[in-house]
C-alpha cells in the first residue's frame, strides 16, 4: 500500500509541479542561477562573516537550514534511489537541482519581502503567503502537512539511518541510539531557535567538509571508473534501453523524489528559518535559496552517487541505503570506513532532526496559535525512538508521501505570488 501511494504521490501531476516552478522562475530570469554564478557566489558565500541584526547571522540562517537538508537523504537517500531507480536516477537530481535553484531562490527571497513580527518572533512561509492571498483552506492545509512532514522526513529517516549506520559500525543497538538522539534533540529544543542556530552554526561546516573530504578521497581512489559511472548515470535516464523497459520512469521517479528530499526547494520549510533572518533585503536573501540547493544537491550528493558508482559496491553489495555509501567508503578506508560514514551520518541526522522539529513547531503554531507546542515536543521525541527501531523502505515510502503532500500548497503560494517575486529580481542584478 505505502508502495502504490508513494507511486500516486509522485506521479505526473506533482512532478509536473515541481518542474513548472522552476521552469517558470529559471526563465523568468533568465537562468540566473547559471549566468549569475558570480553575483549569487558573491552575495552568500562572500557575506558568511555579516551580523545578523535583530535576527539569526548569515551563517546561522544558512546553517539552520542546510541542517534541515543537507541530512541522510544526501548519504542514504542518494544509496535508495540509486538502488530502486538505477544510476539514471542522479541525472534526475541534477535536472531537479538545476530548476529547484530557482525555486529555492523565489521561496527565500518572499520569506523576508512576506513576512510580520509577531510576539513569538517572526511569521511566514508558505501558510502565511497564502492567507495574504485569500486561500485559508490551503494556508492550513500547508501547515497541516508540515507536522507529518516533520515526524517522516526529518524525523524517522534521521533516527532510522543513524540507527543503522551506528549498528553496522560499532554494533550499537538502534534504540539506545533512539533514546540518546531523542534526549539530545530534547535538550537542544529547549533554548528554542536561538540555540538550534548556534548549535548549527558549528555542526554543519564541520561535518559538510569531513564528509566531502572522505567522499572525493574515494571517488579519486577509484579514478578510473569515473568516465563509466557517468556513462551509467546518462545511459539509465536517457538510453533506449532504459526508457522502452521502463527503467527511465523509475529513475526519474527516485532521482526527483530523492532530489527534493535532499534539498527542498519547493516544500516552503527552510522558508519557515529564513523569514528569522536579520537580512532586510529579499533579494539578498533569495541567493542563499540558490546555494543551498547547489550544496545540498549538487555537491553532497553527487559526491556520494559518484563514490557509489565508481566503487561498484551497487553491482556487488546486497544492501542499500547508509550500509551501501558504508561499503563505498570501506573500499578505500577499509574497515574505518564504516565508522567514518557512521560519524558523518549521525551529524548529518541530528542535525535535521534540530531543524524538522522548529518546521513542525512552526506547523502547529500556525494551526493552533502556539497551543499542543508540548505535546507535539514530545510526540517528535519519542518518534525519534520508534524510527530507529523500523524497517528501512516503509520508512522513506512514508516519508515521500509527506512531502508531495506538503509541496502542493507550498509551490501553488510561490506560484500565487510570482509576481511579487519577480518585481523583487531586478534590485541584485
């Protein structure tokens, strides 16, 4: 059942969604993610050392957020859908990637153009947008989706992959890696998104750069399998005998999916952080919409893909998801290689789990007026227990249900105000 939903979820029509907003916003402006490297590069990477004002740093924003994205679904995530959607499933991220750049760029810059002060600090996203523009019904059903959203995506994915990495590398048992995950997120969540900026702001260069430094150590070991595991990843989604045996459909199914979980331009929840920044100029703002995907999407991920193919573990090993990236990343490392991936992994999943909970927080504030703020607390912590004790598959079906689920009223409000986002274009460039 979960099989043929995820399936439904991420038939034509949402694909079809996804592709006509950032196909839309992409030639609106003229491919700015593309022509406008060196404007976007300057405006974000040039600005990390920038105060934040009244608000969360640069630094902090795009920590927060890339906490929230660059999570297991860039290590095992990218391991699931080369396993179920073959190597053609990559291209379909970096197609996906391309386009969401834009689409990231349209959510951030109207996250700080709509946004209100209210007594709990600052309101928007996706739910307010679309009451601005007289749709209530999909205003909560935007926050209504982004509670579930958190509890699959940047919840049980985490603990269930942190649970498995840490099992196959060090035989620690997946519920005592739950209740140790769960009383850490406890403790973080109590200082409230002032102490989750400053816990990102540390962890996430920190495990960005340990983790690409061991992928590309891999991916140069095995040098000389690079031209072929690119020859895959275009034969797979292109080749004619992916598309008459059906092995394209799948590729672009698992490489979009896989692509917006990795990234989430199009979802509005890292426009639920970016609306707290200290930046008062959106069009500022919207280039770390771009970069992000870039990070997430084209680096993090294509470094694990690559590590992946080139090592051949996907030919050879019977497992998938975290253990498949561990087997690509012991070829070289040896047995290091599982505990290294393990480290990475768990960084990489208490990290999101930080910054789902302030997603579905932000969720229920927006359906409740701060009301049951506790009780969804500790529903998201003893979630973060049962993940890591579930099986693998079902958890990520569930999880790619969610998120159609919350891209449709998401993408439908970007769409309701692009033009408000394209009068904001013309000020950066």
């Amino acid at each position: 059942m979960l099989e043929r939903l995820s399936a439904l979820a991420w038939s034509w029509p949402t694909v079809g969604l996804f592709l006509l907003a950032g196909g839309y916003f992409s030639v609106k402006t003229g491919w700015f993610q593309i022509f406008g490297l060196r404007i976007w590069w300057r405006c974000t990477v040039g600005q990390l050392r920038g105060g934040g004002g009244s608000g969360l740093s640069p630094l902090q924003t795009l920590s927060t957020a890339l906490a929230a994205t660059i999570g297991t679904g860039s290590v095992a995530g990218v391991a699931v859908a080369l396993t179920f959607g073959g190597p053609g499933a990559l291209f379909w991220m970096w197609v996906s990637a391309v386009l969401a750049m834009m689409t990231g760029w349209a959510e951030k810059a109207l996250s700080v153009a709509l946004r209100r002060r209210t007594a709990e600090g600052w309101e928007g996203g996706p739910s307010y947008w679309l009451r601005l523009a007289g749709h209530p019904l999909l205003a909560r059903l935007f926050a209504l989706c982004t509670v579930p959203c958190s509890f699959g995506m940047g919840n049980l994915v985490q603990s269930n992959s942190m649970a498995q990495a840490l099992e196959g590398a060090g035989g620690i048992p997946p519920l005592c890696t739950g209740l140790i995950a769960a009383l850490l997120v406890g403790l973080a969540l109590a200082g409230g998104l002032g102490r989750l900026g400053k816990i990102c702001e540390i962890l996430v260069p920190v495990m960005a750069l340990g983790y690409l430094g061991g992928g590309l150590w891999v991916i140069c070991a095995h040098g000389e399998a690079i031209p072929r595991a690119l020859a895959s990843v275009f034969e797979g989604a292109l080749g004619r005998e992916a598309v008459l045996g059906g092995g394209a459909a799948a590729a672009l199914q698992y490489g979009l999916a896989r692509g917006v979980c990795t990234n989430e331009a199009g979802l509005g929840s890292t426009a639920l952080v970016h609306c707290a920044s200290g930046n008062d100029d959106p069009a500022q703002e919207g280039m770390w919409g771009i970069f992000e995907v870039f990070c997430s999407t084209l680096v993090v991920c294509t470094v694990t893909a690559l590590a992946i193919l080139t090592s051949g573990v996907s030919e050879t090993e019977p497992v998938t998801g975290v253990l498949l990236t561990a087997a690509a990343f012991s070829t070289v490392m040896g047995d290091w290689g599982g505990g290294f991936v393990a480290v990475c992994l768990t960084l990489f999943g208490f990290s999101t789990l930080l910054g789902w909970s302030w997603y579905g927080e932000s969720g229920v504030r927006s359906l409740t007026g701060g009301r049951g703020i506790k009780v969804y607390r500790l529903l998201f912590l003893a979630l973060i227990v049962l993940g890591s004790v579930l099986e693998l598959r079902p958890v990520w079906q569930l999880s790619d249900i969610f998120n159609a689920l919350m891209a449709w009223p998401s993408l439908i409000s970007l769409l309701l105000w692009r033009r408000e986002v394209l009068r904001i274009f013309p000020a950066q460039t």
